[in-house]
C-alpha cells in the first residue's frame, strides 16, 4: 500500500470535514425568536448590516419589534462635529431623517418599540418633529407599544397627537408644556416615564385611565396629581422640592419612591404645610407594599420629629428601602424605628448609609433608653450597604439581631475605606451579638446592594444634587 496515497486520502477526509463545520450555519438554524432577540441587542445600524451574511440573513432586520436610533446611531449616521451654518442644520436634518425613513420603509413587521434620541446641538430638531409627525400612522398600523423620544432642546411637543397610539408605555426627556398639549388621553397606557420635563400651566396633562406606574424625574410644575390616573399603583418621583400635594390622593399606592435631591427643604415646607412630620406623610398611604427613599428624604421625615409608631399602622408594607441615613442622628434613626415598628408584616430591610457623614453622636444611650417592646416578628431579610462599623451602626445591626425571630440573612457590604484589621474586629464583635433567630447567618457581601426602584438610568445625564 503506498504510503503517500493513505496520507492523501486521511488529509481529504479532515479536510471534508474542516469544510462542512465552516459550511455548517449554527446561528441561522436557531429558532426565529432567538435570532429575533440577538438582532434586538444589537444596535439598529449593525442589525442592518446582518443582510449582507447570508441569503437567510437578508431580511431578518427587517422583522425586529425593536427600533432604537440612539446616540450612537447618531453620530454614525451625522457625527460628531457641530456645523458653523444654519444651512448645514437644515440638511443634517434631512439627512438624518432620510436614514430613519429608508429603515421604517424596508421593515416588514410590527414595530412595537420606538426610541429617538434627538441629535445634539447638530441639527435642526424642528425638521425632526415635522417627520415624527408623518410617522404616528405608521406607528398605529405596526402596533406600537412602546416610545421613547429624547429632545435636548426642549422643543414644544405639544402639537403631536400621540393619543392615536394603543401605547402602553411612555417615556419623555426634556420635554417643554407651555399649554395643554393635543395629546391627553391614554387609553391603554399603563406605564408612563417624564424625564426633566417642565410644565407651565395649571390641571391635568394626561388622562390614563389604566396606568399603574409613573415615574417622575426632575420635572417642574409636574406631579402626580397633573395626571388622572384612578388605577396608579407605583409612583415613583425625584425632585429638588417637596409640596403640600406631594403625598394627596395615594391611597390606592402599593408602591412609592421618593429621591429627594435638596435638603433646603425645612423652611419651605414649614410655610407650605406646617411641620415635615411623619403622620402627615403616611396618612394615606395605607395599602403600601414598598416604600423606598434616597438623598435627603429621611432627614426630610425626621425633621418634624418622629412617634414610637404612627397611628394607623401599614399592614401590607413589605419591603422598606432606606438609602442614605445618617446612623449617627438621633432623628433620622428614631425616624426608621417608627417605620419598622408600624409595618407589623415587615419581611425585607435594606439600609445604606449617607457617603459622607457628618457624625453626630454613637447612640449608645438611645438603645437602652428605648425600651418598649419591638419584635419584629416577619423580618426575614435584612441589608446594609457602605456599612462604614460606626458604634450607631453596630448598635442597631444588634437591635436587628436580638429583635427579629424569622431572620433567616443579615447581609453587610462594608464601606471600601474601612480597612481589613477594622472589618475583621466589626466582623468578630457581630458574631457574639445575641440573636432572637437560631437560623440567622451574617454575610458579607463585596458589592453594594442595588436598589430596583431608583432607576438611575433615567437621570445618568442630570445631577439630581444640582
């Protein structure tokens, strides 16, 4: 047998083989709605681009739900340079909308999301309504669901009829009411996003018979009670203020979410409603399931001084967020005690600390003065994020433990400063802590605990501090 022959036919055979793994396509022979979701995650400009891999590949961009012309897209189809001449505004405009309408014109099946994010200080975004406008019925053939349009030059908005849409979810940026808009009614909206959006004249701007959840970011002359919402079941709002009718006509709320950006709230309010108490806040928010706040909206409770417990409990709260509490304060410690002890069916605590803290006291004395009965008897989850091992701090994980019956984990991320001998020392003096639950552990996490209601997405671009 010849050698050379058994060699050449043992290469063709590893050759064949080598050719039909490269001819074999593994990501076309996926189901339709695996690819579907692959071309979601991919920016609109390189879903386009898939067209040209394969006669398979052809037209399946074409059938995505999901339309994002993002800031990316942006820059690739126009980029980055600001042009000198309003003329170059004009055609930047037209060319940009020239790309957006050639996609809308090949896409072949339902559009059910729709992003725009209008481009920069680069073109004339007057040019960009005028096509939003021709789109709508487009929009209402393919099913849209859900849209979002970010304008940074707080153009007018108020000329689109957007109430021709089934939408059920809507998010604005930076958006200008200088009167009633045309569109007002949502039939089927239950998910509604204002992002830094102003608002100049007084009543209701939108009719949402259905919405369950309204999000309210830095917006001025907006709040909830702009909007007629019968069926609002989450609220969730950052402001720089608060007003007298920031907490009226919750009573349906099951959950609530307040970023407080201003502490310069305490003479403010004192001339708006009297005194920043706590009673007045949870007067009627009694079908609560979870109450989150941030920033300074704990001092803002606690700045009128705080009861044992609040006179008509929150039996439903379940769930209780408080970020950015000074551990150190007396007010704002006796401030979360109340909450804990008025919600009787209480199962998850998550606490962070304030970043920089301005020490006030270690609270010892606190803790053994407060001497009425506290069990906490459905606690079975509780957190601490930039848990920095203050004395106050320490006290009240003991309260925790010796309190709670159900415990089942006490998670602690420690501050990054905190150095290892200190956390080792924090560490050993909680384990010999006495504890109400035989099956509580204390876990130590690296990561901060993040909390789902403050979609800091929302706001990235502003300083909610400012």
């Amino acid at each position: 047998m010849d050698p050379s022959g058994a060699y050449q036919k043992r290469m063709t055979k590893s050759s064949s083989r080598e050719v039909g793994c490269l001819e074999k396509d593994i990501i076309s022979e996926l189901p339709w709605n695996i690819q579907e979701t692959i071309l979601c995650f991919l920016p609109i400009e390189d879903a386009a681009r898939t067209s040209i891999l394969s006669k398979k590949w052809r037209h399946c961009w074409t059938m995505i739900p999901h339309l994002i012309f993002d800031n990316g897209f942006t820059y690739l189809i126009l980029g980055e340079e600001v042009p000198d001449d309003d003329n170059i505004y004009e055609v930047m405009a037209y060319k940009f909308v020239s790309v957006i309408n050639k996609i809308l014109l090949h896409h072949e099946g339902p559009i059910l999301k729709f992003s725009l994010y209008m481009p920069r200080d680069i073109c004339n975004c007057g040019i960009i309504h005028d096509y939003i406008d021709q789109w709508i019925p487009l929009f209402s053939r393919k099913g849209l669901k859900q849209l979002v349009l970010v304008d940074y030059q707080l153009e007018d908005f108020r000329r689109h009829r957007f109430s021709s849409l089934d939408l059920t979810h809507l998010r604005l940026f930076i958006f200008y009411f200088d009167y009633k808009p045309a569109f007002t009614r949502f039939t089927h909206l239950t998910n509604l996003e204002l992002v830094a959006v102003s608002c100049s004249f007084d009543g209701s701007i939108f009719d949402c018979p259905v919405l369950e959840k309204l999000t309210l970011i830095i917006c001025t002359g907006l709040d909830h009670t702009n909007f007629r919402a019968p069926n609002l079941k989450c609220l969730l709002q950052a402001h720089h203020y608060i007003t007298s009718e920031s907490f009226v006509g919750l009573e349906n709320l099951k959950e609530f979410s307040f970023v407080l950006g201003s502490p310069g709230f305490k003479s403010e309010q004192k001339m708006q409603t009297g005194t920043s108490d706590m009673v007045k806040v949870f007067g009627g928010l009694h079908t609560l399931e979870k109450f989150s706040v941030g920033r300074y909206f704990i001092e803002y409770l606690a700045a009128g001084g705080s009861p044992n417990r609040l006179p008509k409990p929150l039996p439903c709260l379940k769930t209780l967020n408080i970020c950015d509490i000074n551990f150190t304060d007396i007010s704002e410690v006796s401030c979360l005690l109340c909450l804990i002890r008025s919600a009787p069916n209480l199962f998850k605590l998550n606490i962070s600390g304030k970043k920089y803290l301005c020490r006030k006291g270690d609270l010892k004395d606190f803790w053994k003065e407060d001497s009425e009965d506290c069990t906490i008897n459905h606690l079975q989850i509780i957190t601490f994020s930039y848990f920095k091992g203050l004395r106050a701090e320490l006290e009240l994980v003991k309260f925790l433990l010796a309190h709670s019956p159900l415990l089942k984990t006490m998670s602690i991320h420690r501050h990054p400063n905190i150095k290892n001998d200190v956390a080792l020392t924090m560490a050993e003096e909680m384990l010999q802590y006495s504890r109400a639950s035989s099956r509580a552990e204390i876990k130590h996490l690296k990561k901060s605990i993040v909390i789902d209601d403050f979609n800091f997405d929302l706001w990235a671009d502003y300083d909610i501090d400012a």
